[in-house]
C-alpha cells in the first residue's frame, strides 16, 4: 500500500512537472533561463544595472511580420467562406503585383490554407491587407463603433494593428515628408497607446464567443514580446529601425560568407579577421594618404581588387530617376501631355516619350498608371507641380501630394521628367480620383517616390482565378511612406 502512494506521488510531481514546463514554455523561458549566458554576465554588474530578459530586444520583423501579421491574416482567412476566401486570395496577388513584390501568393485555394512567405511579403501583406478584404466583400465595409460580424471585429482589430506598424516603422525625413511629419512622428508615449489599442481588441475578440477562435489565433507568445517592444526597446532606441534584423543580417553577410567558405579551421578567428579586413578596405577607399599607404602599393591586382568590392563607410542617396524602355509613340500620349512639352521646349526639340523609369541605386520603377508622390509647397503649380526643394522642404506648410504617371520624357538637359495627372479626394471617403482633364509637368529628381495606387473596386470588379479584371471606375486608393509603402523603409 505505501509502495502505490509513492508511486502515486511521483506520478502527481511527474504531472506538475509537466505542468510547469508548459507554462513556463507559454511564457517564452524556461526553468533553467536564470543559466543563460545573460544572467552570467549579469552577475558582474551592480544590483539592478542589468536584466537578463528586458536587455534582449525582440526581433522586430519576425515578431510583428512573420509571427503577428501571419496569424491575424491567417485567422481573417478562418472567418470567410470558400468563395470569400478565394476572391481574398486573389485580390491580394492583385495588390501584391501593384506593390512590384516578386511572390504574391498569400492563399492556396486547393489547401485552403495561408502560405508560407518571407519576411518582406508578409510586410508588403500587411500595408494593403485593409484595402484588399474591403474592396471584394461587400460585408467587410468600414466598421463602426458597434461593429458586430467576425469579419468586421477582425478587420477593426487588423486596422488597430496596422496603425500600430506603420507608426514604428515610419521615419520621416524633411526632404520627402516635410517638417510637419518630422515633428508629429509618434514617439514611445504615443505608440504604447496604439498597441494598449490593439491590445485590448485582442482581449476583446478572445471574450467573444464567435470571435474567440480569431482571438487565440492572435493570442501568441508573440504578443507578449510586442508588449516587450513597445515598453522597453522603443522607449530606449527612440525608434525600431535601429533594431531591423535586415540591417543586422546585411552586416552579418560577410562574417556568414567567411564561415561557409572556410575549412573547418578556426572558421570564426578567420571570419572576423576577414571583417577587419573589409573594414580595412572601406577606410582605404575614403582617403588612402589619411593612413600613409604609398601610391605605387595601390596598384597591386589584389588591393585594387579589394577596393573595387569594398562597401562605403557612409550612405548615399540613390541615384536619379532615367527611362527603361517602353518607349511611346506620341500618339499614345495624352493630348494635353504633348501641347504641355511643346510650350515648355518649344518646337525645335524632338521630345521622347517612355512608358517606364527607374531610380538607380535604388530598384524603385515606376510605369504608366503608378502613383508618384512629392513633397509640394502649399500655393499649388498650374502647369508645372510646384515641387518644395532645398530650403522651402522646411517650410511648415509643405506637404506630400500624390500624381498619377501619364507619361515619361528625356529633357532637352537629359535629365528624366515626367507628365501627370493630380489627384483629386472623393468627398466622406478616403479615396481619389484622377483628374485626367490636367496634366502638369514633374521633373523626376531624387525627391519623388513611388507610391501605391490600388484600384478601389466597390466590389464591382471581375474576379478571376489569378487576376482581377478591374472596371473602368475612376476610384483609387493610393498609399505612401506613412501608410507603410514601401515596406520597412527607411
């Protein structure tokens, strides 16, 4: 009898044991954690100087893109029908395509499952995610306050969380926001309020009934390291990017080179010894007198070819816009787009017309019928966009306008420029219209960027199996650097 309670005994303390280790795991640690090589190092310092769990900084795009954004789309995808689902999926490869993202499969409609995509697709998801549900379904229109379907609970609890990352992600700068934007940039205060927002959806959504499975999809570990973003690593970084694991993975690229190239013997000593020298050769390549290199030392095939695959020390601005191709014939260039050229060049210059440009440096292109964003000066051009350069970038009263490509030209100087359409806000609406009754003249310098249009479809356009056949309805969405386009810019 005493060897069945004690056998009975073991198999309680097996039980909580069990117990325990699944908690602790719920919580990201584990109950050795206090051996982590942290808390060793923690021991040296004064009491209270250093903590082991708040020190580590939660990886910013893994947790927001391929952790969070992957459940709340996947758990919006468990909420529609087989039909819904289908016309979701394709109105994401849709709006993917318009973003220029090489993989715009979101959804397998055989598997009825969300795929598995990097990083920067689940990004670029998560910019269009609002527009692309509300666009199709007709029962997905802009919540109110008593928002009352599944779909719309999770399209409210979406638009909380995307808010949220566009706010962390966004850094704007003078010469292409303007100082307004500079100067009302959320800072830590203001974003802990967004996620206190999106938190509480969350809680919200989990204590429903119908919308409990759309909550615990959200409800992840997951969730608590956001919490852990926004209270410790924000307040103390002032702002995510110095934190992006892009720029930490492109800094570790040569150090992963060396390793796989290696022998097997002393991989790491050489890795690092390589860094060193790289370092050597960007410094070299900035001023080779500063460290007392002779000239003739220069010219060995080696050095030379070290420095012409050594990385700057410094960023540098991309490169200016210039045509790619797709050249037009004037016909096909609106009316008022070629009276505009000849008034502005005057009859003797033959102008060329280009359907394509790119910015080098940067991969950025834009086509006919993109959007294209500046910063303007409040008293508007009438023929030409009044374009906010040098000094006036800091006028308070400088804002970001956005125009649609009609068409690309070579100036009589070479450079790129382009005619545009303005856009013109529906009334009680966030979208816009194009004006096509007026074209304006827009030099393509390094102050314009490529922003998102996405058509606005009213749930009126053709879905088919891998592209939707938009209508002829003048009704866009455009989105730019605040609306999260591109995705985790600088």
């Amino acid at each position: 009898m005493e060897g069945a309670e004690a056998r009975l005994a073991a198999l309680r303390g097996l039980n909580r044991q069990k117990y325990l280790q699944r908690v602790l795991q719920e919580l990201g640690v584990r109950a050795d954690s206090d051996k982590s090589v942290l808390h060793h190092w923690a021991r040296r310092l004064p009491r209270g100087m250093f903590d082991g769990h708040r020190s580590v900084m939660p990886a910013p795009d893994h947790l927001l893109f391929h952790g969070l954004t992957k459940c709340l789309i996947s758990g919006l995808f468990a909420e529609l029908g087989e039909a819904d689902s289908r016309l979701v999926g394709t109105s994401f490869r849709d709006a993917l395509a318009r973003s220029h993202m090489p993989s715009t499969r979101i959804y397998n409609p055989e598997r009825r499952a969300v795929v598995s995509v990097g990083i920067s697709e689940w990004a670029a998801t998560l910019t269009v995610a609002s527009v692309v549900f509300r666009r199709v379904l007709p029962g997905a229109g802009q919540y109110s306050s008593g928002a009352t379907s599944p779909l719309q609970v999770g399209l409210q609890m979406l638009d909380a969380f995307t808010s949220l990352v566009n706010a962390l992600y966004y850094f704007p700068r003078v010469e292409l926001d303007g100082e307004a934007a500079c100067r009302s940039r959320a800072g830590a205060e203001e974003m802990r309020i967004l996620g206190d927002k999106f938190f509480k959806l969350v809680c919200s959504t989990c204590l429903r009934g119908d919308t409990a499975a759309l909550g615990r999809s959200v409800d992840k570990p997951n969730l608590h390291r956001l919490r852990e973003l926004l209270d410790h690593v924000v307040p103390a970084l002032q702002h995510i990017r110095h934190a992006q694991e892009l720029l930490f993975e492109n800094a570790h690229q040569p150090v992963k080179r060396a390793i796989t190239t290696g022998n097997g013997w002393d991989d790491a000593g050489r890795a690092m010894e390589r860094v060193r020298q790289c370092e050597l050769a960007s410094r070299l390549l900035v001023q080779p007198s500063f460290f007392g290199v002779p000239s003739d030392w220069l010219e060995h095939a080696g050095v030379r070819a070290a420095l012409s695959k050594a990385n700057a020390l410094w960023s540098q601005s991309s490169g200016p816009w210039k045509t790619c191709g797709g050249r037009l014939v004037h016909a096909l260039v609106p009316a008022a787009g070629r009276e505009l050229a000849l008034t502005r060049f005057g009859s003797s210059f033959m102008v060329r017309w280009w359907g394509r440009a790119s910015r080098s440096g940067s991969g950025e292109k834009v086509q006919i019928g993109d959007a294209l964003a500046v910063l303007v000066l409040p008293s508007a051009g009438l023929m030409a966009v009044n374009v906010a350069r040098g000094a006036d970038s800091g006028n308070p009263l400088a804002s970001v306008a956005y125009f649609s490509l009609a068409a690309v030209l070579t100036t009589p100087h070479g450079t790129c420029a382009a005619v545009v359409h303005p856009f013109q806000p529906i009334a009680n609406s966030a979208d816009v219209s194009v004006d096509v009754g007026r074209v304006m003249y827009l030099p393509l310098d390094g102050s314009v960027r490529r922003a998102l249009v996405l058509h606005s479809c009213q749930h009126g356009c053709l879905s088919l199996r891998s592209a939707v056949g938009h209508s002829d309805t003048n009704r866009w969405r455009v989105l730019g650097r605040a609306d999260g386009y591109p995705s985790r810019h600088g």
